[in-house]
C-alpha cells in the first residue's frame, strides 16, 4: 500500500530514505547498500518490499566484473508520495496575474503569498540548525534536496523542484519559496534557480549553522 505523503515516518524509515535515492536516478542494490550502510541482503528485503507496494521495479542492468548488475527505479505509482504544491493552479492563476500587472506587481505579489504561507509551514520539530530547518521547509513543500557550506553561505540544490509544474513558465515562483525561507529562517535567503534546477543560498548566520 502507498504511504500517506504527510506521513513523516516513511521518509525517516530506510525505505523512505531508499525512494529518496531512487528519486535521484536509477540505483544497484550495492549503490543503495554503499549510501546506507546496510549489506546487500538487507536492501534486497527493503526493495522485495517497495516492490509489492508498487514503488520500485527493477529498470534494467549495467555490466559488472562478472555478471551484469540489475538497476532499480521508480514506479509511476511512486510520484503520488511527492505533492506538488497545487502546481496546476497556481500556474493558471500566475498566468491571469501577468496579464493584468507589470511585472515588479507581479513579484511583489508572489512575495507576498510567501510571507502568507510562511507560517502555515514552520517545521514541527524546532532545531536552531538552519541547515536541518532549510531542509525540513523544503521536505514540507515536496522537495528533496542536498546542501553543502561554503564561504558561511548554505547551499541547497533539488533534485526534485517542489514547484516543478509550473516553476518552467513562471519562474518568478522561486521567489515565492526564498520568501518562505527568508521568513522561517530569520535570514538572508537568494534563489539562484535555473528551472528545472532548485539552487536556494542560505546565510549561515551563527556558529548552530555549521553543527
């Protein structure tokens, strides 16, 4: 059986934390066991399980030293674990917006829907750690994401756009999600998307930022 997408334990679990994976590209069961650090046998369970809920399939082989190696990925049934935001509307309702406005209303407007939706998702578990708080908003909102630190700046690139089906027309609504995170954050917070690419730069303000 699918997961419920608000249930926050699967994607804590290992085979939540397989999926992710799996949503980054195909995968050999000793890439995922190399990723975990789990053996062999026991990722092959976690798939054998994935695999009855109709989340992963076997995608094909690679060549390998002796014998090909089998590849997983996705199923179609798995993209309902990843919310979208209401992508559809909201790129409709962009598109009236941008008929009827200048485009510095337009952004404004955006903004301003951030500042709104802000509150609404403030991680539920607190941590004075941006970087697990960035990430938390991002999860929140259907993206999955990897950060790394440099120059006291946290950068945030996701794999997988949590505003992707509208983010390629409307690319102004990446500044509707550095509001969201400027706004929990309490800090500076620059888009630097290029759509499809998610790439989010967070200052890292603090000596908690870096634990």
């Amino acid at each position: 059986m699918v997961p419920r997408q608000s249930n926050d334990r699967f994607w804590d679990s290992t085979r939540g934390r397989i999926v992710v994976l799996l949503r980054k590209g195909e995968c050999s069961v000793n890439d995922l066991a190399n990723a975990l650090d789990l053996t062999d046998n026991a990722v092959r369970a976690h798939l054998t399980a994935l695999g009855r809920d109709s989340l992963v399939r076997q995608s094909g082989s690679r060549r390998g030293t002796r014998k090909p190696i089998l590849t997983y990925c996705l199923t179609p049934d798995a993209e309902r674990l990843f919310p979208k935001v209401y992508g559809t509307l909201l790129g409709h309702f962009l598109a009236v917006l941008k008929e009827r406005l200048p485009p510095d209303e337009v952004d404004a407007f955006v903004r301003a829907i951030g500042h709104q939706m802000a509150p609404h998702l403030q991680p539920e578990v607190q941590t004075p750690n941006l970087r697990e708080k960035a990430a938390a908003v991002l999860h929140r909102l259907g993206g999955f994401c990897d950060s790394d630190g440099r120059n006291g700046t946290i950068v945030f690139r996701c794999s997988d756009c949590p505003l992707a089906a509208v983010v390629l027309s409307h690319p102004e609504v990446c500044r509707l999600v550095e509001t969201v995170l400027a706004d929990i954050l309490g800090v500076a917070v620059n888009e630097r998307c290029k759509p499809p690419q998610c790439l989010f730069e967070i200052s890292a303000a603090g000596d908690h930022a870096h634990e």
